[in-house]
DNA sequence: CCCCTATTCATACAAACGTTTGAATTAACT
DNA sequence: AGTTAATTCAAACGTTTGTATGAATAGGGG
C-alpha cells in the first residue's frame, strides 16, 4: 500500500527551517532510502534492501523512524526543504518578474538535473492517483504561488501577456520537473552525446528561454 | 523488482498495427490492471488485486499471459499504440509546422487528459532509473522525432526561431504528458474550480499557446 | 455418446515482506 | 567497578507475494 496521510497534525513547520537532528545511522539510512525509493518506488523498495544499501540492521528502519513508511516521509520532506529554498531564493532575487522567472527555471532545472532522486520521487507522487503526500502538496503549492505572483507582476507592468496565470506557472514549474527527469533517459532514447552535466546546463539555458518566450509580451502587436 | 527488459526480440512490431486476438477474460485483466498499474505502479500491484478487479481467477494472470511481467508488458504496449497513432495524425495534418505543432501539443494534452492513466504509466517508466522498457522507448523516440521533424521545418522557412531541435522538442513534450497527470491534483493543490474535463480543455489551448509562442520567430528582432 | 482441447477453479508452495522480540553490545556518568 | 540508557543484532513472527498443480467444467467435432 502506497503510503497514505492521515493529516497527524503533530508536526511543527512554522519556522521553516528547523534543523532535524539524527543519530549517524538515521542519517545513512535516509540516504540509502532516497536513493532506493527513487529508483524503484515506494513499493517496490524493501526494507531489507534499504538496511543493506546502509550497512545497518534489518531493525533499524522500525527503531530511528517507527516504520518503513515513516522513514519514506522523512526523506520526502528532506528533500522538499532545499527545492523549496531554491525556489524562494531565485524568486526574490533582483531584476524584473521576466528575469527572475528566468532564474527560477534555469536555477531548479539545474538543481534538480544533479539531483535526480528529487524530481523522481516528486513525479512518482504526483504520477500516482489519489492526492500526493502533504508534505509534497505544500511544497508545490508553495512554489506554484511565488511563480504565479512572479507572472501578475509582471501582467501588471505589460512585460507579460495575458493569459492564466496559475496554468503558466504550472507550465514553467513543468520544465525544469519534467526535463530534469527526462535527462538521463534522454540520452540514450534520443542519442544526445556528451557528458551528463553538459547537458543539464544546455537544458536550463534552453527551458528559460523556452518559459521566457512563451511569456513576454510581444512589442509589436495589432495594439 | 521492476520489469526489467531483456531483448527478448521474439516480438514482431514491422507493421505498427497487428490486431492482437485475445480472450474475454484476458481483455479484461488487462483493463484492470491497467487501472490499478497506473494507481499504485507495478510493485504496488499485487496478482490477486488484478484478478479479483477483473472478476478472474487468480491463475488468470498466469494462464493467460504467462506472467504478471508479461501482463503489464501488454498493458504497456496497449497503452502506448494510440498515443503514438494520436501525435502521427496530428503531425500529419494540413497546415504550416507551427499550426501542426500547437495541434498536437493540443490533441495530446486533450487524449491524455481524458485517459489519466496513459500518461501517468508513461511517467512512472520515466521517473525510474534505469531505462523505461523498449516500447516505452520506442513510442517516445518515435514521437520526439516527428517533432523535431516539424520544428526543424519551421526552422528551415523561418517561422521558428533558431535552437536545438531536439530540446525543443522535448520541451513540447513535456506540456502535454505532465500537464495531464497534474491537473487532477492540481485542483486541489491549486484550488482551481471546476469541471474536470472543462480544465482539460482550458489547459490544452493554453499548453498550445504556450509551446507556439515559445518557438515562433520574432517578426522585428533586431535584425 | 465420447473424446479432445480450452478454460476456470481451489488449493498449495516457497520466497519475500514489514515488524517484533529479547538478548548482546556500547557509551556515559557516578 | 557498577548502573543506566541507547543502540545493535540475530532470529522469528504472521502476512502477503507470484507462481504451480491437478482436478473440475465447459464446448465442439467424431
């Protein structure tokens, strides 16, 4: 069974940026378990697997989190935590709404493509049908909202063209996602040469002209 | 473990459209478990969930396809016939290699919208490591390169502006496959109101716009 | 009616699963 | 050295997993 949410309200995030302390082998664990999960899924990642990709005890997992699907959302929010931050930093960096919503996507794009267990597990929730885990959905509504503000300002001063505001921010939160994941595949299915990092910086620079483009108000309409 | 690939080329595809005879019962197995892969992936997907989905003895998976591999194999395949049929007609129709793109990026958005769990498998064969199985590949590779085909026409009569084709392309991609699996969730997350199939079809016009004005050349660049 | 092939069915199997248990080990403090 | 608490460990628990087996049930031609 997927792991499902029951609201537990006991969890704080007031101040975003509590530091989670944990003994050595907690930490090992959750770094075999993002590897394993993104790999091969929630489901599909055994508890054994994970214990020996840390060089730990099969108990392990059930004593530092409680359960396997404890551990699973633990990583979830670890990982959240820095793709939110990413998100905030570039979003209040200067330069116009259009600059700054280039930055964003060039930015996560490239954050992402070198870490490439976080968009996995963020696709493998949202890919999933019934609602993602909380944690996620605060995540993404979070990042959706700063770039859908980033648009109406920029709507506002004329920089933007009209249009949703909310479904443009899902399209430009939906390159650097996407991309990212797809890099690696990518380069077999569609025979792109080169290193793997190259291309993750050929393709941030790609998708931020691609989101700014579909954006920009043109100069010369019919006006 | 998930599915993983072996050549096995005792497969024949040259013609792109056998009609594949099976039983009742085998037609119906694969109609659940599609539904349920797509749910809950293939290892959160048991035999006996399958069976009793589809009303069928637990020895039906075995019987008639061998395996619950081979099950989801077929599935796959099933699945992926008419998406690739989907992007060649509309790649294929009247109209400048703009016109073209923004129907297919339209048409897919709207098919995939309506049958979830197309896309949504086609992403969890991505979000894996490892490669996605070859008639995964297949379909994708296929589809990528009518695409580039139609930009690097464009690029050839100067309706599109110059960059790599091959990005562009997945770029173009990405719009239809993601925004499809996220515009369910999204209407929660995002709060967006509404018929479901009313958001399909809003966020297939926009996907198209955003993808044509993103490669269209500028009428006054500086030049 | 009988035989033959195809399909369904209940049941069984070994393997793998997440979790529990209680003893062994470690580390810190008195 | 002695006490206490935290952690690790090997082993076992009861389920659930995918697949195999052999008997039961059809449905046509002879």
């Amino acid at each position: 069974m997927v792991p499902t949410f029951v609201p537990s309200d006991a969890h704080v995030d007031s101040g975003d940026d509590e530091r989670e302390v944990r003994s050595p082998t907690a930490e090992t664990l959750m770094e075999a378990a993002l590897v394993l999960f993104a790999a091969r899924g929630y489901a599909g990642t055994s508890v054994r697997a994970i214990t020996e990709a840390a060089g730990a005890n099969l108990a392990a997992v059930t004593y530092h989190f409680g359960s396997k699907e404890a551990l699973f959302e633990a990583v979830l929010a670890s990982i959240l935590v820095p793709v939110g931050r990413e998100i905030r930093q570039a979003h209040q960096g200067p330069g116009s709404p259009l600059e700054r919503i280039r930055s964003v996507v060039a930015a996560l794009l490239r954050y992402m493509g070198r870490q490439p267990e976080y968009p996995r597990l963020m696709l493998q929730q949202l890919s999933s049908t019934g609602l993602p885990h909380p944690v996620v959905r605060r995540t993404i509504s979070g990042s959706l909202g700063r770039l859908r503000s980033l648009v109406e300002e920029g709507q506002r001063d004329g920089t933007i063209r009209p249009g949703d505001p909310t479904l443009m921010a899902v399209s430009l939160m939906s390159q650097p996602v996407h991309m990212s994941v797809v890099a690696r595949p990518l380069q077999e299915i569609a025979g792109i040469p080169g290193e793997a990092d190259a291309l993750i910086d050929r393709m941030a620079e790609h998708a931020a002209e691609f989101a700014v483009r579909a954006l920009e108000a043109r100069e010369e309409t019919n006006a």
